[in-house]
C-alpha cells in the first residue's frame, strides 16, 4: 500500500532540489543562489533524497 503522503512530500522536495540545482548552475537568475556552487552540489543531493522518499512511499509497506 503506498504512502501518499511521503509521495508528496518527495515530490515536493525533489522541486526545491531542482530549483536549487538550476540556481546554482545559473540556469535560473536572480538571486543570491545564482552561480553558486554550494547550490550546484546542496541542490543534487536534495533532489536525490526526496525521490528516495517517493520511491519509499510508492513501494509502501510490504504484507
């Protein structure tokens, strides 16, 4: 059975780990985050946790 809410949640976080990707890489400016490579490494690192925590909530528990 899955766990919707640790689905939206990954969800939600992989979005701000792509953001802060993106910003870090310069491809979204504007900010102090732009071209900055603590958010080209922080931003990697977050999007892969919460697609963790997606695939955890998809697989649910085992019976």
């Amino acid at each position: 059975m899955a766990k919707p809410l640790w689905v939206v949640a990954g969800v939600l976080i992989v979005l701000v780990g792509l953001v802060w990707t993106l910003q870090g890489v310069g491809v979204i400016e504007g900010s102090v985050m732009s071209n900055t490579t603590t958010w080209s490494i922080i931003g990697p690192i977050v999007l892969l946790a919460g697609a963790l925590l997606m695939v955890v909530g998809v697989r649910g528990r085992k019976s």
